[in-house]
C-alpha cells in the first residue's frame, strides 16, 4: 500500500464547462458552498504528500484551502493537458502516487477514496472508481505511470490507463459529475427533498 503521505492529490478544475454556459460552473452554489470546494471539503482530513489544483479563469481561492495552484493557460488542450501540468507538480515533490479528482464531482467521499489508496499496492498501480458500469476518476496512479501521464494530450485523458486498472465500485450517486446546467438544478431539487 501507498500511505496518503507519499501521495500527491491532484484536483482537475481548469475545464472549459462549455457545456454548461457562460457561467463559472465550479462558482455555482450547491448547499452551503461553490461546487468546486465540496470535493475540497470531502478530502480534506486525509494527510496528502501535497494538494494541487490546476485551474483556468476560476475566481474560486483553492490556494485559501490548501493547494498549490498550478494555472493551466491552455485549457483548450484537454484534460491531459492538465493532468500532466498537475503530474509535474508531484514529480517534482517526490510523490510515489497522484490522486486524481474532478472538481464538479461533488458527491465523492473521503471513505471512498481511501478505498482507492487501500487498493494501491505499489508504484506501477492505477486504481480507478467503477459506477458498477465503466470506470472513472477519482483514480489513482502510482508513479510507475507519471512519464505516460505527462505525455497525454487532449480529452482522451486517462482513459486507456484507467480501463486497464483496478476498480473500486461506489454508488453511482457518488460519482455523478455535473456538466450542465440542468445536471447541477436536479442535484439542488434532490438534496433540497432530503435526498
């Protein structure tokens, strides 16, 4: 296993949300704070190496929370763009593992995630979450990996590194990501009826 100390968390939130309008999505208020900081709450009692956040044109203070912000100025370049930016980060502080969350995925637990590091038995691993359907982050992925993920362009991502993993089931509600507006108005309906 890779003790939470040795591992990098790295917080994806330098998307372009261009499915979800003009508006800052990971700004949006969801309960009682932005979108973005939930997952931010969520994970906060587990004593990570290091916090890092890549953003572009957020207003959200993710440094105020802990991170080291890493400015993504290439946003249009995809998710792997960012990843390798945040991966860089945790190679240069000596990180056996980066932990990879999304910041509009606002229904991850710290229980679950420590499934994940739980499930990581040594630096060639990648231990993503499973809906029960298709795997998807959060994930893990032992530092074995860092020179594949520095290397990735575009949207694709992780993926192919991720199907090939480990996968550590959570409930579907759990996992679920907003990308729309109306994504983020069914989650308010759900947890304004108690849900």
């Amino acid at each position: 296993m890779i003790a939470p100390e040795d591992i990098a968390l790295v917080l994806l939130a330098a998307g372009r949300s261009e499915r979800f309008g003009a508006a800052d999505k990971l700004e949006q208020p969801f309960l009682t704070e932005p979108l973005a900081f939930h997952v931010v709450t969520a994970l906060a009692a587990i004593p990570f190496k290091r916090r890092i956040a890549v953003v572009s044109g957020t207003r959200l203070d993710f440094a105020g929370r802990g991170y080291e912000v890493v400015a993504n100025p290439r946003a249009d370049a995809g998710q792997g763009h960012s990843l390798g930016l945040c991966v860089a980060a945790a190679r240069r502080i000596d990180a056996r593992a980066v932990l990879v969350a999304l910041a509009d995925m606002p229904r991850v637990t710290a229980a679950h995630v420590l499934r994940l590091i739980d499930g990581a038995e040594g630096e060639s691993a990648v231990v993503a979450s499973s809906n029960g359907s298709r795997p998807m982050p959060p994930a893990l992925f032992g530092r074995g990996h860092f020179d594949t993920l520095l290397a990735l362009e575009g949207d694709e991502g992780a993926r192919a590194l991720v199907r090939g993993g480990k996968h550590v089931i959570a409930s579907p509600d759990e996992l679920i990501d907003i990308d729309t507006p109306d994504d983020l108005a069914a989650l308010r309906v759900r947890y304004a009826r108690g849900g």
